[in-house]
C-alpha cells in the first residue's frame, strides 16, 4: 500500500540496523502516522497487546521478528533455546484469540531448532522472520486475486452500476503485511476498473474501521462511507449492500470464524436479507485442531475503558474522553464467533470454499490426517 505516494509494509527491518524492527504506530491514526521502533521482546509484546500493531497476520508477522529480536537477546550458551521457548510463551500470551501469534512462534521455534550453532539459530531466524512477512503479503495478495471475481460477478449482474461491499472492524493493508485479507478483493476490484464503493462499520469500542480502514480506502483512492455499527442492517433491508466482507482471527477446520465482536450480528443481518457473507483469511488464520468454534476458540476481554473512553482529535491534538458514568462498570469482549452456518464462502490464497471441513481440506489436502 501507498502513504502519500510511498509504499509501505505494516512492519519492516530498519535499512540501516538490522536489529531494529519497525512498524507503524496504528494508535494514532487517522489523526498521525507515526513510525516506531522495536528493539527488544519486550517492545514487540507490548506493541502486540497494546494494539501499537494489530490484526491477524500482522500480529502474527510482529510475533516472528520479535523470536528474532529473542534470538539476539538470549544467553549464548545452552539456555539460548530455553530463553527462547519462554519468550514464545511471553509473546502469545498477549493476544489469545488470533491464530497467527501461535503460528509464528512455533515456525520460528522449530526453524531454530534444526540448527546446531547459535550464529546459526540467529541467522535462521531472522531469515524465517523475514519469511514469515513475505509469506502474509503474498498470502493476502493472492485473496485479492481470487475474491475478485465475486465483485466481478456482482458488478455483471448490476450492469456494472455500483457493488456495495460491507465491512466490519479492520482486516485491510494495516491488519496484514501488505494487502489486507478483506480489503484486498476490494483494492483488485478498484484497481481493474469496477465501480466499488465501501461501508465502512466504525466498529466500536476502538473504531479500528472509522480510524484505520476509512484511512487506508481514502489512501488508496476507493469510495466509501463510515457508518455506525448498527446502519448495517438498516441498509441490507434497503438493497443498499450487495456483499459482505469481513477478516478472520481464528477460523476452525469446519469453517466456524472468530473476528472483531459485532461479527456475528452482521452475518444474521446477511443472511435474514439473502446477501452473500464471505470471510477472507490466509490458510495462516486456520486452526485446524479446532471444530467447535463457540466452544474451543479463546475469546479475548480486553479492558472496561475502552468501552467507556474514546479518543479523536480536538483542536490538533489527540485527547481522551470519558464516554459514561465514571463509575458504570462495562464489559469489553474483543470477538465473538460467526457459526459455519451463516458463511457464504471463505476466500483464502488458494481458492474460494465453502465452509466445512471437506470442502476446505480440498484446497488444503496436506491437512488431511
């Protein structure tokens, strides 16, 4: 993606110093777009639960350069894979619901580990970091490629008159590496011509849609419109959505999806107006030890101010405000899960299935036991 013209990736390796990692700070966007560094583990986990980086393949990214920044900072003697293993532990215990994290460390822990020098384990993990980004950009670039075709078909059948796409929370560019998992049919469809236009939930308690989606379509030129979270509804009953497009933090191998709370209303919103609902994820946001989504996958409660406070810019400068009574206690579940049932289709990088098991072990047969 472009920033006033220049690309960026969400994280990188800084050009001149290799052990500084660098991301961009999404706290203050829309408002500043800050870049930050990240020296040590510590850096990386507090960046990851403090919502510095968020998003399922961008968590999972950061988790693997910060297994890098752990394999620079570790004893250099027989603890080095002990040091290692704990800052796993450390890293996924910061974000439990998204997949990726786990993902990321473990590649990295079993990368590390067929090597027999330290040097060595240094020098493979940051190449398996490194790998790890690559693999999320091409992964996401490759859903664009394939959802596609969804618009297109969408766009045939309107005569080419505008297809409105829904969105919910953030699972663009600033989620991933590059691309974004739901916006990148999105950007495809732009890109080639089609006249797309985007609602844009705020999703509350952190409006990463109203702050960080809006941002990145209006940085990429795309048509859009912020809306509160509870318009969805309103306009899939008015034929003023023709599709729904939303990411994935955990999916589960018979299709059952956990993303951004607020999810699964717009999947029952859908299904009640007869609008396709479709989940776009790299294979990376698979678990596929998991079936029961509502029961296994881990749901992530995060803190009551997030709830109760919000932040936005008064006069050129960001400031915090108390939404509630001071003392109203609030409740902040981070996701919830959208059940198999109300999914059209899930989009990944190799194709477009249906969500069950059998039909995504077919785009996925090396997964078959």
């Amino acid at each position: 993606m472009k920033v006033n013209g220049k690309h960026y990736r969400t994280i990188w390796i800084d050009e001149t110093v290799e052990t500084v990692i660098k991301i961009i700070d999404q706290r203050f966007l829309p408002h500043k777009f800050i870049i930050e560094d990240l020296k040590t583990v510590h850096d990386v986990a507090l960046a990851i639960k403090e919502m510095h980086v968020r998003g399922a393949g961008l968590i999972g990214a950061t988790a693997g350069y910060g297994m890098y920044l752990a394999a620079l900072e570790a004893p250099q003697d027989n603890s080095f894979t002990a040091y290692l293993e704990n800052a796993g532990d450390y890293l996924k215990a910061t974000r439990p619901t998204a997949v990726n994290l786990s993902w990321a460390v473990e590649k990295q822990l079993i990368a590390i580990k067929n090597e027999t020098a330290i040097a060595d384990k240094i020098a493979i993990s940051f190449k398996t970091a490194n790998e790890i980004a690559d693999l999320d950009a091409g992964y996401c670039q490759r859903i664009g490629e394939f959802g596609v075709s969804i618009i297109e078909e969408i766009s045939r059948q309107k005569g080419g008159k505008t297809v409105n796409v829904l969105t919910h929370c953030n699972a663009g560019w600033l989620a991933f590496v590059d691309y974004g998992s739901a916006t990148s049919p999105i950007y495809a469809a732009f890109d080639k011509g089609l006249d797309v236009h985007v609602w844009v939930d705020e999703t509350r308690p952190r409006n990463q849609g109203a702050s960080l989606t809006a941002w990145e379509l209006g940085q990429h030129r795309v048509p859009h419109t912020i809306i509160p979270d509870n318009v969805g509804g309103h306009l899939m009953q008015h034929g003023q959505v023709d599709m729904v497009i939303v990411g994935s933090d955990r999916t589960t191998s018979t299709g059952d999806v956990a993303n951004k709370i607020g999810t699964y209303l717009k999947a029952l919103a859908a299904i009640d107006n007869q609008i396709p609902f479709y989940v776009a994820l790299p294979s990376t946001s698979i678990d596929w030890d998991m079936e029961n989504g509502i029961e296994e996958i881990p749901i992530e409660e995060r803190g009551a101010d997030e709830v109760k406070y919000m932040e936005g810019l008064c006069e050129g400068e960001i400031k915090r405000i108390l939404l509630t009574p001071a003392n109203s206690p609030a409740t902040n579940y981070a996701f919830d899960v959208t059940p198999a049932r109300l999914i059209t289709g899930l989009i990944t990088e190799r194709g477009i299935c249906s969500p069950n098991k059998e039909s995504i072990l077919n785009l996925f047969p090396e997964k078959k036991s």
